[in-house]
C-alpha cells in the first residue's frame, strides 16, 4: 500500500460494490472458532492486516488455520490450545489484542501479547481490571496498562462485571474468559454494544444467556463446550460508510454497497445520514440468522443534526460522518466523543483537522466535536497527514472526492491495508481519481540508480520499474535467438512482439526468466546499440507509460525517464558520481566497458542520456543511500 497517494475529485461516482469482510466479525469468528471442539469454516473473512494477525495468533496457539482464498477453515478446541512459545504480535489492532487477552486468560501459562507503535500506546486497563478479578494475572506498562501486555491465564472464576466505558472489545474479551471459568460470567452494559460476541457464541450452541433491558444488555456464559462454525461474513458497515457517505456528499453520485452486516448497534450512522436529508435507501434480508443489507445512497443536500455518541457505539463512522457535515448546511454537534481520542489515533483532534484542512470550520469543545458546514461546491482540496490511521487515510479519500476539479495529497496511507487493502481498487472502480507519485531517476551506469529507487520505491510503498532491464532483455533475446543487434528492423519486430515482464522480482522475456543473464558482459556489450535504436525505443517507451497508468504512477529509473517518457513527472532526479566511483561499483563491469557504453547512452541520436531542465542533479560519491533517498522524498510536494 503507498504511502502518499493523490486523490482527485470532481467526478461523480457511481456503481456497486462490496466492501471487505466484517473486521469485528471476522476477530471473532476466528477466536471462537478455535475454541470449538472441531473445524469451523468461515467465508468471506476480512482481509486486511489486522485480522491475519489474529489468524496468525490463533495458528501459535495451536489451531489449525487453512486459507484457502475465500474460505477459511480454523480446527481447535480447548484441548488443542496451549500458551504460545513466542509473543503474540498483534499489530495495529486492538481488537485483536482485546479480544485474544480474553482468550489466552483461559489457557494455563503466560502469553505475551505485543502491538506495533499504535497499538503499544493504547491502554489496556479496562481489559486487564476484570481479566484480573477473575484470577488472571494481567500486567502491561504503567497503571493504564499499555502493551506490551503480559497475561498468566489458567484456574478462572466467573465474575459479574459493568465496564466503566461501554465497550464491545471488553465484553467481548470477558465473555471469551468466562468459557474457560468456574461458575457464571455476567457483564452488565450500561449501553449496548455490537453485539457479535454473542450472536456468534449462540451459533456455536455456548450456555449464554442475553436480556436487553432499555438501552442496555445483560450477558450471562458458562464454560461449555462449544460446536465449530459454518458462517458467512457480511461485509463491513464501518467501511461501507466511507462510501455511502461518498454517494451522499460528492456531486451527481449514486453508489450501492452490497451485503452489509446490518445490526442496529453496527448501523447507526444510517439513521444520522437520513436525519441530515440524505437520500440513502436499506434493503435488509435476513441471511445465516444475521441481518445484511444493500444499502444505496445518493447526492442530496444535507443539514446539520445533533450527534449522540449512543448512536455509534464504536465510534468508527464518526470521521465519514464529519464529512457529511463539512457539505451539510448549518452545524452539527457530535456529543461525547471522548473516546475517539484512544482510537488508532487522536480521531478527535484528526477528524477536526480534516474538517478543516477540506474548508470547513471544526471546533472541539470538551468531548463535542462542532463542524460548521460549507455550501456545496465551498470544499478544497488539502494536504493531510493520517499518522497512519487507516480510517483517517480513507476519511480523507472520501474528502478530496467531494471537493471538486484538482487533487488532494493524503500522507499515512499504508495504514489503510490494516483493513481495507482494495480500497484504492473501489474507488477507482467507482470513478474516482487516485494516483501515487511518480518520481523519475535518470544518470549514468554506476550512478546509484538501482539502489536509490528501490529504497526510493519501499520507503513510499509502491511499485518500481528498471526501463534499463528491458533493453537489456530485448538485447539478450536478439543474442539468444542470432539476431545482430545492429540490424536495427529485426531487433525492433523482436522488441514489438515480445512480453517483457520487468518484475520485481525477476525479469523474463516471452516467458524466459533472465534476471541473472541481462548482467552478463555480451548482454552489456550489445545493450547500448540495441537502446540506440529508435523503433525500439518506441515500443518500450509506450510499455512504460503503459506500466506507470497501470500502477497509478511509482519510482521509474532509466536513461530518459525525465526527458522523454515521463516529463511530468512529480519529482525529476539525475543521479552522478565520479568516473571512479562508477567504476568501482560496477565490480563487475570492465572501466573502459563503462565509458564505452556512457559515450553510446550519451551521443546517440535518439533519446541521449542527459538532464533534464528541471532535474534535481544528485552527486552520489561519497554519500549513503540514506542521505540521498531523504534529500530526493523532500523534494516530493
Ligand atoms: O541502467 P542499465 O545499465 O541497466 O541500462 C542498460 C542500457 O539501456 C544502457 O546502455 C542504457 C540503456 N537505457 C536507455 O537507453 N534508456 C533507458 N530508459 C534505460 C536504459
């Protein structure tokens, strides 16, 4: 996933889709699953990050996890599971870490359950307290626990537990405590949660107990034993806001997300949508015992309303839902929203950022959120930078779609395979614009071209291309099959009808792979003539805009990136370093092969090596690819 990507609004959007498998859903089928006493068979899992960290998690614990594409299969059982011998890691995802602290808490010995920077610094006390009570020995750093969170499980006792905060992760991750405990577990929610723990622990035939009582719910376990799951996870309501909300706010737009989990304490944020005016329709049927829906929205104009968190347990649709009231007319008051701010970010503070950054006024006053909307057509474009907040990144997606001809920079994206890897796949299907940065290397032979730019490459997530290593196969090709690499026709038909594949990881021509044999010295004898020939040139400069629309842009090296195949390129860079220097980094390659072929690249006809206007000029020697790959990203606007 990039990191940085553009998107570009002023299009209407419109289509159907179907957005990743349910992440709470899919947490918990996979932990309950390996409780079961047998083979559970899950289709339709998410497939983001977070949830293959707990499959992964569940496989250390001793289940059996096959994943075969759609279908997921977990085999376990609590005779199966056993404390791990290494951590736990679990990511970015709190569920997952909540979720397993419950279930590890029931397995004899100690596991340790560790995060990625995110996750390490959200606390965990609200799961370690009642996990705790009931004769866990749950530690992590400071007294609100964060992770590293270290759990001694084994010799429970049921307990009666009312969180402090309304949390689904928490009930979840007790109830999850209470199937390994002595006697009964009850939690007392003051304000019902999502409710698929139990839903979930039904289908698998647990002794569970649910009264509802107002706005709030009772849950009652017993240990027993627990039969596998057959299920079909619907898609994500929490992801099909990012494009309902799109539907409603971006100009002309009509867009239907299919089969949506469509449990009231999941789809809240329809409800505040159709009190802003939106033109939004639900057709709910029941599938698998659970409620889906397909749910179809339309641009319409909208009006501030009052938000209460008791609509939106989670919290999640609140960025989506902030942007509906960037476009609404008049204010919307978004009411105790406190616990946005130990989501995977500062959603509180992001979210008013945003609104701000898109040309709306936001305020927070305590734990309110107030946006004061703009007219249509009064949003703009921004730079923003999510942190690595998946939802803050796809927030943002949907705020640049909606502001009109021109294009918004979004910085963090990566995050957003934590959950969604399609997403930039979805919204172009549905008409938008998303592009990454297209940066041009140009230089010499020994410069630092490869290096630089697939360091360039990883640091920005995406995809590179080596324009030198097609030459090089077309010049392997002409050798290999007795073409004279001078008889200019014949190379240029070889060049015309072969399948270059430029890779990473290998390259291949017409199915060969030739990685290792495009460096071989008749490869680098011939290549200069074969780069000199135009018709050639034609072919693979037309491959390589080709490969660049393909990818949405990328890191791009070769001799005439910058003056020829892409002069528009976001960033220009012409890398040198000294005649020594070149020589010595081409071990490989004789001195005087080198120069031979730098005088070739630079005096042929067409498309000579040289710099661009507007190329930045790098002099290599002597410095770290480090230093040169953080001057080259700071020239990136
Ligand atoms: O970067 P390299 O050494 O792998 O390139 C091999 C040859 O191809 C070199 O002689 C220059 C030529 N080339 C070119 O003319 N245009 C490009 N875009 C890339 C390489």
């Amino acid at each position: 996933m990039p990191v940085t990507v553009m998107v570009a609004g002023g299009a209407p959007l419109g289509g159907e889709l179907r957005v990743p498998g349910d992440k709470s859903i899919s947490h918990r089928a996979l932990c309950i699953g390996a409780l079961g006493e047998g083979t559970s068979v899950v289709r339709g899992l998410s497939d983001g990050d977070d949830v293959r960290r707990t499959r992964d998690a569940l496989a250390a614990l001793g289940a059996e996890v096959h994943d075969d594409g759609d279908v997921v299969t977990v085999s376990g059982g609590r005779g199966v599971l056993h404390a791990p011998g290494a951590p736990l890691d679990c990511g970015n995802s709190g569920t997952g870490m909540r979720l397993l602290a419950g279930l590890v808490a029931g397995l004899d010995g100690e596991t340790v359950l560790v995060g990625d920077a995110s996750l390490s610094s959200r606390p965990m006390d609200r799961v370690a307290a009642p996990l705790s009570a009931m004769g866990a020995t749950v530690t992590g750093r400071g007294p609100r626990c964060f992770p590293p969170l270290t759990v001694k499980g084994g010799g429970l006792q049921g307990v009666e537990w009312t969180p402090e905060v309304a949390s689904a992760q928490v009930k979840s991750a007790v109830l999850l405590a209470g199937l390994s405990a002595s006697g009964v577990t009850v939690v007392h929610e003051p304000v019902r949660t999502r409710t698929h723990t139990e839903e979930l622990l039904e289908s698998a035939g647990a002794d569970i107990e649910v009264v509802d009582d107002g706005v709030g719910r009772t849950v009652r376990v017993r240990a027993s034993p627990l039969e596998p799951l057959d299920l079909i996870v619907p898609g994500d309501p929490s992801q099909a806001a990012f494009w309902v909300v799109a539907g409603c706010i971006v100009p002309e737009s009509a867009i239907r997300v299919r089969a949506i989990y469509a449990g009231a304490t999941r789809t809240g944020f329809l409800g505040v949508l159709v009190r802003m005016g939106a033109s939004v329709d639900v057709v709910t049927r029941l599938r698998d015992g659970g409620s889906c829906a397909d749910v179809a929205a339309r641009s319409a104009p909208l009006s501030g309303t009052v938000v209460h968190a008791s609509e939106i347990p989670s919290l999640d649709e609140v960025p989506a839902l902030a942007l509906a009231a960037a476009s609404a007319e008049g204010t919307t008051r978004f009411v105790g929203m406190g616990e946005l701010r130990v989501k995977e970010s500062d959603r509180l503070e992001g979210t008013a950022r945003l609104v701000e950054a898109m040309g709306a006024a936001a305020r927070v006053e305590g734990d309110d959120l107030v946006i004061e909307g703009v007219r249509p057509g009064g949003l703009r474009h921004f730079r923003f930078d999510s942190g690595g907040d998946h939802r803050m990144a796809m927030a943002a997606a949907v705020a640049a779609l909606a502001a009109g001809p021109g294009e918004s920079r979004i910085d963090g994206f990566s995050g957003v395979a934590t959950s969604y890897p399609a997403f930039l796949q979805h919204l172009r299907h549905l008409g938008g614009g998303a592009r990454v940065q297209l940066v041009a290397i140009d230089g010499p032979a020994g410069s630092g071209k490869s290096t630089v730019s697939t360091e360039i490459a990883a640091r920005l997530g995406v995809a590179r291309l080596d324009t030198g290593a097609m030459y090089r196969a077309v010049a392997w090709a002409a050798l290999e099959r007795g073409v004279d690499p001078s008889d200019a026709p014949a190379v240029a038909e070889l060049a015309r009808d072969a399948a270059i594949d430029p890779g990473p990881p290998d390259v291949s021509i017409d199915g060969v792979v030739v990685t290792g044999a495009i460096r071989d010295a008749p490869v680098n004898a011939a290549v200069s003539t074969v780069a000199a020939n135009p018709a050639v040139r034609a072919t693979l400069v037309e491959r390589q805009r080709a490969w660049a629309a393909a990818h949405g842009g990328g890191v791009v090296e070769g001799r005439d990136i910058g003056t020829v195949v892409f002069p528009d390129a976001d960033v220009k860079v012409f890398l040198t370093a000294t005649p020594e220097e070149r020589v010595r980094r081409r071990h490989d390659e004789a001195a005087d092969g080198i120069a031979r072929r730098d005088e070739l690249d630079t005096t042929r006809a067409a498309s000579p090596l040289a710099r661009a206007d507007d190329a930045k000029l790098v002099d290599t020697t002597g410095r770290t690819v480090d230093d040169v790959v953080d001057e080259v990203l700071s020239w990136l606007r």
